[in-house]
C-alpha cells in the first residue's frame, strides 16, 4: 500500500468515526464539535478567545459554535468579573446535562468501536498515531 492509499483509508476512517458519533450525539442535541466545547466548559467558565485557543479552532468558528449552543440554551454569556471587557462563557444546568449524556454516548460509542482490538493492537495504535501527530506538527 503507498503513502497516498494509507493516508486515503486513515481520512475515510476517521470520517466515517466522526460521522457515526455525530449521528449518536444528535440524540442529546450536541455534535462533536459543540461536545468539545461543552466539555472544555466542564471544567469551568472560559472566555471565547480561551476556548479557541485550547480546541484549536479559529476565533470565528468558536463565536458560530457559542451562538448556537447558547441559542439551545446549553451555554451562557457572563460578565468577567476581572476584566469588564471581557465576556465568559458557562455552562448552564442543561448543558451540564447535555454535556453528561454526550459523555456516556461517546464512552459507550467508543467501547463498540474498539472492541475488537486487542490490548497490544490498541497500544500499537496509539503510538502509531503518536507518531503521526507529532510528524504532522513538525511539517507545519
């Protein structure tokens, strides 16, 4: 198998995961990418420019992804108390509750997902794409 088919069959995987946990966490009115904002969101009240910075996406697509979970009613825009500028965004008690069934769906998805690997094929993974990560990030 060459460079390109290798890099075709990793892409078409990992479209195919995210496609099928997107269907799954539907059910909870979440997507992916709105479950990694309500869950960077558990940890606690974050300004907009934060969340971008720590999900890695463009300051653009944080404000997209806010305006529609707090149009859901999952999240809230607050004042900063240390900076009067500045606006935080929290969680409110339904996107705490979304946010835990959201949880329990990708644990559950992902259990299904790798129960047919082995310990040892699943190790081997991980650091496969360690590995590649670490490749892509020192071509960038």
């Amino acid at each position: 198998m060459n460079d390109l088919d290798l890099a075709d069959q990793l892409l078409g995987c990992v479209t195919q995961i995210r496609r099928v946990l997107d269907t799954r966490l539907q059910r909870h009115g979440v997507s992916v990418a709105r479950k990694r904002v309500l869950g960077a969101l558990a940890a606690g009240p974050a300004r907009q420019s934060e969340l971008a910075t720590a999900l890695d996406v463009a300051p653009r697509t944080i404000t997209e992804l806010i305006d529609g979970l707090s149009r859901d009613g999952l999240v809230q825009r607050t004042d900063d108390p240390r900076d009067r500028r500045a606006r935080l965004v929290r969680l409110t008690p339904a996107g705490e509750h979304a946010n835990t069934l959201a949880t329990a769906t990708r644990h559950e998805f992902l259990a299904e997902l790798f129960a047919d690997l082995t310990t040892e094929e699943c190790a081997a993974l991980a650091h496969t794409l360690a590995t590649l990560r670490t490749r892509a990030t020192a071509l960038t």
